[in-house]
C-alpha cells in the first residue's frame, strides 16, 4: 500500500529527525564531493578529501579532447562537421540525451538528442528535414540514430525524426523505444516555428518507418521537457522540467483505464487521456514544502502527493505557473533521471537566488512502493569552478552504473567532468573535457551530456555537446563497492 501522508508524519515521528529508511534506495549517502550542511545553515562548499577512489586520478590526453583513469580509453562515435549521415549530411550539432539498445548482431543502436532551439537558419548543422520525419519544417533540432559495430570501427547515423526544437533529455521505454522531450514552450509564430513545441516524442530505433509523421504525446503535457522515466509494474510515466520564474515542476502521468504500454502506443492517445499530475511534498510533521533546495542534510525524506495539472497544453498560461504557493514544490534545474532500484533517480542541478537555499546540485530518489524522495548527493556551491580539486558541480544527465552507484555528466561553471558515486555516495572522476572551445586566455569546455551504459556494460557512451562529439568509453570496470 503506498504510504499515505498520516502514515508518514506517524512513521517519521517514531525513527526521528525525519528520516526514513526505504530498503535498497537508501545505499547513497553523504560523502567527499557531496555534502551534509549543519542544520540550520546553507550548504558548505563540497569538496574531495584526496583519498584514493574510483578507477584513481585522470590522465591528461595528447589530443587534447579526453582525460581518462589510466587503463582506459576512448573512441570518436560521431563528431559534427567530420562524420556524416548514411544520406549525406554532417552530424547535427549539440548531442544531448541518449539511450543505448541492443541492435542486431552485436551491434549497439544509441538514439541522439541534438539539442537545437529556434529556427534552421540559425545552425550551421541542423538536423536534415528527411522526408516523411519532419514534425515542423522551421524546427532544427530532432534525433538521430547511430549504430556501432566492431567497438566503434563501424558507425553508421541517420536521421530519427526531424523538425522539433530542443530536444534536450529524454528516456528509454521497457519496450524498446527513446522518448525525446522539447525544452521549450515555444508556439507557433515563435522562433520561427510553424507548430506548438514543447512536448514529447518517440523514437523507434529499430524500424525508421516507424518514425514516419511524428507525432507529439500531447497526453504528457507542453512545458520544458527534459527526462522520462517508466515505472513498467504500475504504467506510470514520470517527468522533469527545467524552468524557472517560477522554478519548474516533477510530473507524474497516470495512463487511462485498460491502456497497456507498447511500441507507438502512446502517440495513439487523445491530448486529455490519463491524468497529468504534480508533486507536492511533505515534512515529517506533515508540513509542505515549497522547494525542494529547502533540503540541507543528506538523508532527508519527505512523502509525496500528486496534484493534478489545470491545462495540461497550457494553452493560456505555462503549467508551472497554474499553482498558487503552497499547491506544489519546485525545485531549480530538475534535469536528468534514470530508473533503478525500484524508484527513479533525478536530479536538481543548481540553485542560485531563484531559490530558497543554494546548492551546485541534489540528487534524490523516488521510490513508488511508499511514496517518498530521499535526498542521495548535494553538492556545495563551487568557489573554484575553474579548478580541478573533485569539486563536481551542476550534476546534469545521470545513469545507474551496473557496477554499482551512478554515473553522471557535468554541467557547471569551468572544467566539466563525468563523475561516479560509489554505493555509499562518494564520488570520483571518470572522464573530464579537455578539448577548449573558448579561447586561450578565457578558456570553456563545453557540458557533458547523454551518459549511457551498452547493454553488456563494457562500454560507456557520453556527449560533449559542443561542437557535438559522441565518444564510447571502454577500460577496466568493477564494481565500486562501500567505503
């Protein structure tokens, strides 16, 4: 039976200080690179204590794209303006999201979000308006599908569906298909767009016929999209938005009576089907809580209620603005999210004067069975964004490692990392961008996105979004076990 809100406050009252134990969920927790603030106060800048960790310190690559542990190494998959689809044209640029499949004969399918706002004209490499694919010709952005072969000496990409506008995360279905969310609430006369955005798409990576005349899940709203996630025993999907003024929202969509989940099923649902709904959480004593920064101690545990959204397609006002104070809790930058233990990982990447407390990013855990998100991983405010110390900030895409704890790629200020947890929430380097897309005297390295295991969990696929680069990670994995 979920956990209704009487059951908790009784619970949380019993064990004390508001923390609740919730079975596997709870094996992240306060460690170097995430932090525990003292109560009452704000967030303590985390940082690494130089204890030996992960898979040991980063090595300085002579290309000047990828520093990795020694023992690893790293491919080039696709790279804007240097490989090119099966019809022609360059890779698209800004790789986001991405999933990995099992294709045919050993091979691995990734399904690439290109991350491409506004108008064509304004990008060099937009996604091509392949016939047939395209949702709205004044779109750039959209997915391509990249099959690997041979470790990576065999690549061939082409284009998934076309014509969209920011596609930014997203997240792959039981039944083998990517959903690819639209950050945007652009409408049509916007931006050069001849369509509403906004929503969310599937993707087959297996059958490009199937991807013919996309269409949008309208079902699951119009707002910011960024990751999905289905919960496979109970139907549900669950959804991030990254917005502010006000701070954006975690989404619960509820399928209709009798619907069953499959391939293209979704986009066969009417605009109002199933209920869309928001999260709302609750203290130990049953107080809400309006943002989920509020949160200082790792460990933390609030129950959850769902509120249902007013106007799903926001047709007059966005959604997250449909709520008075106090109906719901936001957070800032709620981003990536990836489905294990039984719950859903996701993330808040940042929180600055948008919000109530400041942090440079939380992970939480859903779990469903009980109804309740535990603070995981907070990372301090960073002083020293430029610096290289294990001082990770702006956690972005995340993935569950099978070998134990999460992988996830930096979003920040500076130098940007993928970095992983171990079971008990510390975390270590795996990979840092060295490839400069600034200038010498003001240098930038440019976001890691679209963190992805193979489905044998030999190699591990990420983005650097500019230019646009997919790299596939391969080198001694083990299990990262508790400190």
């Amino acid at each position: 039976m979920p956990l209704s809100r009487r059951d908790f406050v009784n619970r949380s009252t019993l064990l004390g200080a508001g923390v609740l134990v919730a079975g596997s969920a709870e094996v992240l927790a306060s460690a170097p690179g995430a932090i525990a603030a003292p109560a009452g106060g704000e967030a303590a800048a985390a940082r690494g204590s130089g204890t030996a960790l992960g898979y040991g310190p980063l090595v300085a690559d002579p290309k000047g794209l990828l520093a990795l542990p020694r023992g690893f190494s790293y491919r080039v998959i696709t790279h804007t303006g240097k490989t090119r689809l099966v019809t022609g044209e360059s890779t698209p640029s800004n790789h986001d999201g991405t999933a990995a499949f099992a294709g045919h004969r050993g091979s691995t399918l990734l399904v690439n979000n290109h991350e491409l706002k506004g108008p064509r004209a304004g990008w060099p490499y937009p996604v091509p308006l392949l016939e047939g694919h395209v949702y709205d010709p004044g779109a750039a952005g959209g997915c391509t599908v990249v099959e690997v072969r041979d470790h990576g000496r065999q690549v061939t990409e082409w284009v998934g569906i076309a014509g969209t506008s920011t596609n930014c995360a997203g997240g792959r279905t039981p039944w083998g298909t990517w959903l690819s969310g639209e950050e945007t609430e652009d409408r049509a006369g916007q931006n050069g767009m001849t369509k509403d955005h906004g929503y969310v798409f599937e993707v087959d990576p297996y059958d490009q016929s199937a991807n013919r005349d996309p269409q949008p899940v309208k079902a699951l709203g119009r707002y910011a999209h960024e990751a999905v996630v289905v919960d496979e025993r109970r139907g549900h999907l669950y959804l991030t938005e990254d917005a502010s003024n006000p701070n954006g929202l975690l989404f619960r969509w509820t399928p209709p009576a009798g619907f069953r989940h499959g391939k293209g099923r979704l986009r066969t649902l009417a605009a109002d089907a199933g209920v869309l709904e928001a999260f709302k959480v609750f203290d130990s004593h049953g107080k809400p809580v309006d943002d989920l920064s509020r949160a200082s101690v790792i460990g933390t545990t609030y129950g959850v209620d769902w509120v249902k959204v007013p106007d799903r397609d926001a047709r007059t006002t966005s959604v997250r603005k449909q709520f008075k104070d106090g109906e719901i809790t936001r957070a800032r930058k709620l981003e990536g999210m990836w489905w294990g233990d039984g719950g859903f990982y996701f993330v808040s990447s940042f929180a600055r004067s948008e919000s109530p407390v400041q942090h440079d990013g939380q992970v939480w855990f859903y779990n469903p069975s009980r109804r309740t998100v535990t603070l995981k991983v907070l990372l301090g405010v960073n002083p020293d964004p430029a610096g290289d110390h294990g001082n990770f900030d702006g956690p972005d895409n995340i993935t569950v490692s099978p070998y134990g704890g999460l992988v996830i790629a930096e979003d920040g200020e500076g130098v940007q990392h993928l970095f992983g947890t171990t079971d008990d929430g510390r975390t270590f380097p795996i990979a840092r961008n060295e490839l400069n897309i600034g200038t010498a005297e003001k240098p930038e390295f440019s976001e890691f996105t679209g963190v992805t295991f193979s489905e044998d969990g030999d190699t591990l696929f990420a983005n650097i979004q500019e230019p646009g680069i997919m790299l596939a990670i391969t080198g001694p994995w083990q299990r990262c076990h508790r400190g």
